[in-house]
C-alpha cells in the first residue's frame, strides 16, 4: 500500500527540482551538489554546535557564473548563503534549508603579483597563507596573519575583518584590502577601489569589509604587500597571574611602544600548546605573555631591553628572547596552534570572541575566573593583548546534559561584560548567528535599524544571508516607512537554529 505524499510536500520538492535544474544549467558538470550525503560537508562552519543542510550547494568557478546565479535567485526569491572555507567561529556560513549554498571554493588563483605596486590581485577563495608564500621569494608577505591562515581564505577573512598575531602594528584585514570586485544580489557587478592607495568618493570597501557576506559576494581582492622587517626577534615573558600580564601590556602600550604583535595565554592554553608544539614555554607560570618587536637591528636590540624592563616592574618571573628565526617561528607555532591543541584537553570548546580596551584586561580576567566557577566549566584563554581581542576558549562536554547551554550562557556573560568595560561583542570572528541575539547589548533599536537601511541599499529583498547579524529582520519597506513615521513595525524574529 503506497502512502500518498501530502500536496505541500510535493509542491516544496518540485520547487527544489526546479531549482537544482536551473544551477546545473548555469555551473555545468559538478558545479552544482544536491545530494544529501555529499551536501553534509557544508551543513556548518566552524561553530560546529548549529548544523542545517543547505537545499543545493552551487560550486561557480567565474564572476559570470556567480552573476548568473544571484540573478536567478533573486528573480525567484531564493535565499543565498556565501561560503568560503567554512572556517568561520560564529556561524556566519551556516546554511539554510530553503536557501542554496554559495560555495567560492574554485575560485582559488592568484591573478596578479605587481611588487612595483605593492599589491597582488587574488580570487577570494586563495587561502591566506598562500598570499605570503607566493610573495615570500621577494621578500614581501601578507600582513594579518589569522591562525587558521593555512586553511581560510581571503574572501572569508574580508567577511569577518580578519586580523591575526600581528594586527596590532599592521592592522586587520580592512588596513589591507585596496579594493575588489563584488556581485550584487541583482548579479550586478562591481569594481570598488584599486591598486591605489584610497579612491575617491564614499568609502563602499570600508563597508564590504567585514559585512559577513550579506551585501554582496566578493569575485576578486586586491591586497596590499608589505616589506619583511629588517630583524624580527620576539620575547617569552612568564607572570604569576595573568592579571600582571594584562598590566604589562598596558604598560607596553603606555611606553608608545608598539610590537608587531602581543599575544597572551593562560596556564590551560599554555600547557596545552606546548604538549602540542614543544615550542619551549614555560610551564611554571601562570600566564605568557610572547611579543614581537621588529624593524632595524638596533631599534629591535633597545626595544627588548625596554619591554624586559617594563616586564620585570610587572612582577615577570622569568624572560627569554629569540636568538634566531627558527626559534621565532617556534615561539608562534605554539600560539598558532592554541585552538587545536585545547582540543586535545576537552572533548568540546567553544571559541568567543570580544574585545575591549587594553588597560581593563586584568579586570576583564579577573571577571572570567570568578564566572568560570559560576558555571562550573573551564576557560582557557588565548588572545591578542595587544587590541585588547579576547578569544576564551570555554571547555565542555557536548555529550553531557546542559553543558552546551552553560557554555553558551558562560560566552554571552562574557561579551556582556566586555560591553559592560567600553568593548565591543566581536573582533574578528564576526556576528553571525552566535552574537546575533546580543545585539541589543550593544546598539538601540534606532542603531540596528540604521544598519539594516545599509543591508537594503544593496540586498532590497533581503535575500543574501538572511539570518545572521540582526536579532530582528525587517522587510526593506517597513524601515522606509519606519524613517518617515517613526512608528515601530514588528517583524518577526528568526528562531535559532
């Protein structure tokens, strides 16, 4: 006896297969994956906690072919989900069940190299690493150096505003980015910036970068390459508590001394890594604190003097230089490899991300250690001092009953506080739908609205990753009649995954 299937049900399948059959018309061949074995791959980013399995995954491999398929979609009212290397923290790829997937994974050359210009021109899905290595014969490299570098790519690193070890001195990915190629939801290509320094008119790239993949889906970058540093020495400092670390980098600062990067880690991470990576910390302290210095021999020579100096002031208990690169490159290997190497400890861990002004770090630390006894859940913490970027890394059991929530309770009271001390909920993860519900914490009604009008100019019908960001969605109407009454037009909110 056959069971016959209900009319909605047919009619939803019918509209896949419609679908599915127009991608495969414009990406031929294996562009286009709609079965749902192969599809799980996608089904999330690196906040592996939320899982959802796209409706198709669509693999394009020209502007053209991205053009066509936005335009599609946006005639038919179909979602799009941008997706680089997945490697995002705050579920900004995660997909949507009635939405495609729009993988930019084939898009993995490297167009231009022009050392007179100091640029290279790349598609989105080259991985960042590879910028560096591709330059590195002729003594130039990539700045923002995220730790999943080898793995994420340039596209996803503009999404987020990716920074990395040495953002401090050299700045995030939007310090780094002169300009690119971008397709609109409408498949309308754009051409913002160049190989010149600053372009003229209204800065459209400063609102690309870090736009989470909601304004338009980036075909080509043109990055900015830098000079290697003459010398380039870092320094392992070791404190008792990490409260005098979070003050020795405040000092540093203070002293107008800026590193080319300043990380902090704690005993957990500190363990972990060097179990991991045998970089040669120091296990005998309860907090690190590695810093870079670069440039001339000699200003590199005095700055260790002064940093070694500040650091003993701040009660350091032990200071050891790099005295070759290979030991430089080994100090940041272990904090390249934190995230990984507290995998090793915890059968789960969630990643936050929040930054706040340098001089509340010992405040800041102080906080977390009494809220990890509140919750009953470890916290490993590794971060880029120098920006005040925190990255706790709470440890937990997905296996046992209610601690995912804990952890997640634990991470929201932390970006609450981070707000609470004059910081901001993300520093280069992004929001997501992770910090999507927190931000009210941060911004009035009037604030986020203002935001949304931006989304509209380019996305009018909300169509291109819908979901992430704001813990309200409006149509793009409403907020025009909003402006002009002033009256409040309910929307309803979009459920967590």
């Amino acid at each position: 006896m056959s069971v016959k299937m209900p009319e909605a049900d047919r009619t939803v399948l019918d509209r896949r297969a419609k679908i599915v059959a127009a991608l495969r018309q414009i990406v031929p061949g294996e562009g286009v994956i709609a079965a749902e074995r192969e599809m799980r791959a996608f089904e999330s980013d690196g906040l592996t906690a939320y899982r959802q399995l796209p409706m198709v995954v669509v693999l394009p491999e020209t502007t053209a072919q991205v053009s066509q398929v936005l335009r599609y979609c946006h005639e038919e009212g179909i979602k799009v989900v941008p997706r680089g290397a997945g490697t995002s923290l705050s579920g900004g790829a995660l997909p949507l069940e009635d939405g495609v997937l729009l993988g930019m994974a084939k898009f993995n050359k490297i167009r231009e190299i022009d050392f007179d210009n100091r640029v290279a021109v790349v598609e989105p899905g080259v991985t960042n690493l590879a910028v560096s290595t591709a330059v590195a014969d002729a003594g130039f490299y990539y700045a923002p150096d995220p730790s999943s570098q080898i793995a994420c790519t340039i596209g996803g690193n503009i999404a987020e505003n990716s920074g990395g070890v040495h953002c401090l001195k050299y700045g995030m990915t939007t310090n780094n980015v002169l300009g690119c190629e971008i397709v609109l939801m409408t498949g309308e290509v754009l051409r913002i910036g160049g190989k010149e320094l600053d372009a003229g008119g209204y800065d459209l790239l400063g609102l690309i970068v870090g736009s989470e993949g909601m304004l338009g889906v980036v075909t080509e970058v043109t990055v900015r390459i830098l000079k290697r540093p003459e010398t380039a020495r870092a320094l392992l400092v070791g404190f008792p508590t990490s409260e005098d670390a979070g003050e020795c980098v405040s000092r540093i600062i203070g002293a107008g001394i800026i590193p080319g990067g300043m990380e902090l880690m704690d005993v957990l991470a500190i363990k972990a890594a060097e179990d991991f990576v045998h970089a040669g910390y120091p296990l005998d302290v309860e907090a690190l604190l590695i810093v870079e210095l670069d440039g001339p021999g000699a200003e590199v020579d005095d700055l260790i003097c002064r940093v070694e100096s500040i650091a003993r002031e701040c009660r350091a208990v032990s200071c050891r230089a790099s005295t070759s690169e290979e030991e430089r490159l080994l100090f940041w290997a272990g904090r390249k490899a934190a995230f990984p190497a507290v995998g090793r400890i915890s059968p789960d861990y969630y990643c936050m991300d929040g930054t706040i002004p340098r001089a509340k770090l010992p405040l800041v630390l102080k906080r977390m250690k009494e809220m990890s006894e509140k919750y009953a859940l470890r916290v490993a913490n590794v971060f880029h001092a120098g920006d005040g970027n925190l990255h706790p890394l709470i440890l937990y059991d997905a296996n046992k009953p209610g601690e995912l929530e804990r952890a997640e309770d634990f991470g929201a009271d932390i970006l609450k506080l981070c707000v609470e001390v004059g910081g901001v909920l993300t520093g280069e993860h992004g929001v997501g739908v992770e910090k999507r519900d927190l931000m009210p914490a941060m911004f009035s009604e009037t604030d986020l609205n203002q935001q949304q009008r931006v989304k509209c100019a380019f996305d009018a019908k909300g169509l291109l990753n819908p979901g992430k960001v704001f813990p309200t969605l409006h149509r793009c109407a409403e907020l025009g009649r909003m402006h002009i009454s002033g009256g409040k037009l309910p929307f309803p909110d979009i459920p967590r995954f």
